[in-house]
C-alpha cells in the first residue's frame, strides 16, 4: 500500500540482544519486508526515553512518526489497523490538500 509513496517503515525489538536468533527466526517467519532493528542495549529505561519517557515497557508498543518526527499514532496492545493507516495517510506529502483532509475527516 505504502511502496509507492515516500514512506519508510522501521520496526524496533524491545528484546534484549542476546535474544537476537528467535527476533530474526519471527521476523522470517513473518515475512517482514521492513528495515528492522534490535535495541542494543539491556538498559530498557534508555529505549523507553527514546520512545516515549511516559511508556513503561510494555509490548507490544506502537508509534507512528509522521514526516516532521512528531508523533501522529501510537498505542500500547493492539494496533487500529485503519485508525493507524489513516493516521499516515493524513500524514503523506500531497499535491492536494484534500487528500489529506479527506484522511483526518470522522467518515
């Protein structure tokens, strides 16, 4: 839906790094096409301030960054898939700013 637009997808693994082999075993599995990167670190209060200072380490834990780096989607558990989607979408440098208030409308 996105690889045609100027748009990047990043997933971040909130796993500790010696849990790397079953991180790349899921993501195989999954068949993740994304740039996907491992926290590097065991200190998770250094990825939580990364993130959001407010987080306490639940997952799965979402954001969405908009082209600006502000945040213009993010929720602990379950993803809106088409809460999240409109989120970008609303987000998408456009020639027609329609488009963009057609994806922040409630309809």
């Amino acid at each position: 839906m996105y690889s045609p637009r100027d748009f990047n997808m990043v997933t971040v693994s909130a796993n500790m790094p010696d849990e790397q082999p079953g991180v790349l075993r899921f993501l195989e599995k999954k068949h993740a096409t994304t740039r996907n990167l491992l926290f590097g670190s065991t200190e998770t209060e250094k990825l939580q301030a990364a993130f959001d200072p407010a987080w306490q380490s639940a997952v799965p834990y979402t954001v969405v960054l908009g082209p600006d780096g502000k945040v213009i989607y993010k929720t602990l558990g379950s993803v809106d898939l088409l809460q999240m989607r409109r989120k970008i979408l609303a987000a998408m440098p456009t020639d027609y700013i329609g488009f963009n208030n057609y994806w922040t409308s409630d309809k």
